[in-house]
C-alpha cells in the first residue's frame, strides 16, 4: 500500500530526490507505470528513465509492484512509494533547539519548532513499526479571520491560558503506564497569493 507520507532522513535520499526530472517522474508514479511508459509521457529515452528510477528505488521512493511480459522479456512496472514526501531536518544536518531563541512569536521559532517536530515524529514512527505498534499523534488544524492585530494578540493570550489550564488538568506525573506527549500550536498567516517563483532560501529572524 503506497504511504500517505514518507519522511526522508539522510541526506542521500535528499540527494537522490531533489532533481526536477526525478520528482516529475514520481508525480507521474502516483499511478504505477513501467519504465517505458514514463519514457513516452516525459519525452525522455528509455535508458535515462531506467537510471532514474533505479536510483530512485535504491532509496526506497518507488517500489515495484508488478512484472508483465512484453516480447521475450518481462517488464517491470513501478510506483512511488508515498503520495508526499518530506525531508526530515537531520537529512541536512540535524535541527535546532527553539528553546534557544527568546522571541517564541519569532518565524524562526515557529520554523524550529515544526522541524523538530518532523524530526521526532519521523524517528518515533520508525521505533514504532519496528515494534508493531500504531503511533498515537493528534493534529487540530483550522483557519481564523482576526480583525485586528489586537484581536489576535487577546487570541493569543485566551488560548495560552486555556491550554495551560487543560495542561494542569490531565498531566499527571505518576500515572502508571502514562506516556509524554509534546503539544506545538503554532499560526501563520495563510497564504492567498503564492508567488511565482520560490526563491531557494529565506532568511528568518
């Protein structure tokens, strides 16, 4: 069953993804295909095509899922291995500590936080499959329309106190069999108008 998310964690899985034509060919991989087929739909001859996904399969993005017989040979028929992937910040060599930055209202903090929340949940999700366990994880997503930079600062501080107040609430220190969990609440303004063109690095402050 091909994933819904694959976090990639080395940098030679980064490497191997970060190639235009190569995320076009798994775009196209989202439904299996052979070789030959994403040689035709790319305008791309056989060969170079071959090399790509073996390099691509190496690294566990595409995976074989059937062999037909075509003339005195089988051929192999391949599909992407998740429907998104993500690159874990450890494949580009680890993540920061956000706890280092003072300004928790700051983009860098937000970036940071979310990073190493990538991170854990990557290396959790591995332990947990090695285990045969299901990973429990909870996301709470929605958008708010603020009317005034002074609304979203008395939203800020209400959440704060709420969460704080559910905190007290159900942590409990000496449960047995209890489990830890990390809670990150983060906002952003939405983007309405993408830009053409990304430019290959932002700097935050």
């Amino acid at each position: 069953m091909t994933a819904a998310v694959q976090i990639l964690q080395s940098a030679a899985a980064a490497d191997k993804l970060l190639k235009p034509e190569r995320l076009r060919m798994l775009e196209l991989l989202a439904e299996p295909d052979s070789a030959a087929g994403i040689a035709r739909r790319l305008r791309m001859s056989r060969q170079t095509v071959n090399y790509h996904l073996r390099e691509l399969e190496k690294e566990g993005l595409v995976e074989l899922v059937d062999r037909r017989p075509k003339g005195n040979c089988l051929e192999r028929v391949v599909r992407a291995s998740a429907r998104c992937y993500v690159i874990s910040p450890l494949a580009l060599g680890g993540v920061g500590d956000p706890g280092q930055l003072r300004d928790r209202f700051s983009a860098a903090y937000l970036v940071l936080a979310a990073s190493r929340a990538i991170r854990d949940v990557a290396v959790l999700r591995q332990r947990a499959g090695k285990a045969g366990k299901t990973l429990g994880t909870l996301t709470v997503e929605t958008e708010i329309r603020f009317a005034s930079a002074r609304a979203r600062q008395q939203f800020t501080a209400e959440l704060a106190e709420r969460v704080a107040e559910l905190a007290v609430k159900f942590h409990n220190d000496k449960a047995e069999g209890g489990r830890t969990f990390r809670l990150l609440v983060g906002a952003y303004p939405a983007i309405t108008k993408p830009e053409p063109a990304d430019p290959a690095s932002v700097n935050l402050e």
